[in-house]
C-alpha cells in the first residue's frame, strides 16, 4: 500500500499518470480531520459504487445523467454521504453544464481546496463533516454571487420540502 507519506518526488510523475495522486488527495492527508470519518470497507457498506466513486475516489460523473440537472423542486440538497445539507433549491440555476448547479452553498456546508490535477488548478470543494467530494467551484456563475458550484448530482441526495397541508 502507498501511503502519503512514503511518496518520493521521483514517483509522484508515475503517479500522474495512473491517477492515484488523485485518489490519494481524495483519500484525505495527514492533516485532513473529518467529523464522520469511515474506512472504505465502511463507505462501501453505505453507498452505491457510483456514489463512492465520487465522494471517496473524487471521480466525476458524466453530465446529464444525474435527475438532479434537471431538478427545480423546492428542498434541499444533502451529503449522500453523511447527510449534511448542502444547498438549497433556491441557489440552483441552469449552467447548461449537464451538472447540478448553484450560485451559493449553505452556511458551513463545505470544505474547499486546491486541486491540480488534470494539470490545472481548480478549487475542489467537499462536504465538510464527512469530506465526501462533491464537486469543483469556478468563477462563472450568475449574480450575486458570480460563483458555480457544479457538483456531481450522485454525491447529494434531495430532500423536498415538507408540502403544507391543504
Ligand atoms: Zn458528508
């Protein structure tokens, strides 16, 4: 097993390629500390392939497929994977990305950091109680805040709001 700490300067262009920086970043370092924190065994346990492959593994799902894109019923989007809510249905917006889109996450919802793979820089960002990956955040995104937070519709799971009863 390759932990973090054992990576020389001389693999780590090895690595590159094979994608296990990318999955070693998304496993967490030394310094990343979680609330919920679960081995993988565990995760398996709890989610789907898909869903692990994009909140442990910091895979991306191919756009247009997840029934979120599409979505503007009122409610609120949770972590799948520890059910933090993450956004609510009134920053959701059409990015025509084929991603669930919004303009702002709720308050201490996420986690961000710097993420150089596919050599260049974005700002990946993650659930901040259970560090599930959720998506990237750029520069593009409507007014007020001019931010997308384009997130893989597998890693939230949608909770409508409660219907008043008539
Ligand atoms: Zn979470």
């Amino acid at each position: 097993m390759l932990s973090r700490r054992t990576l020389t300067m001389s693999g780590i262009g090895a690595l590159i390629a094979g994608g296990a920086l990318a999955r070693a970043w998304a496993a967490g370092g030394p310094a990343a500390k979680f609330e919920i924190t679960k081995t993988p065994e565990e995760w398996k346990k709890i989610l789907t392939p898909a869903q692990y492959g994009v909140l442990r593994d910091h895979g991306t799902e191919r756009p247009f497929t997840s029934p979120y894109d599409k979505l503007y019923e009122p409610g609120i989007y949770n972590c799948a994977g520890c059910d933090l809510p993450l956004f609510s249905s009134e920053t959701k917006y059409d990015s025509k990305t084929g991603w669930p889109s919004f303009w702002k996450p709720l308050d201490n919802a996420l986690g961000t950091k710097d993420d150089r793979t596919l050599f260049m820089l974005r700002i990946e960002y993650h659930c901040r109680r259970c560090g599930g990956h959720q998506g990237h955040v750029f520069e593009d995104g409507p007014k007020p805040t001019g931010l997308r937070y384009c997130n893989n519709g597998v890693a939230l799971k949608f909770v409508p709001k409660a219907k008043t009863p008539s």
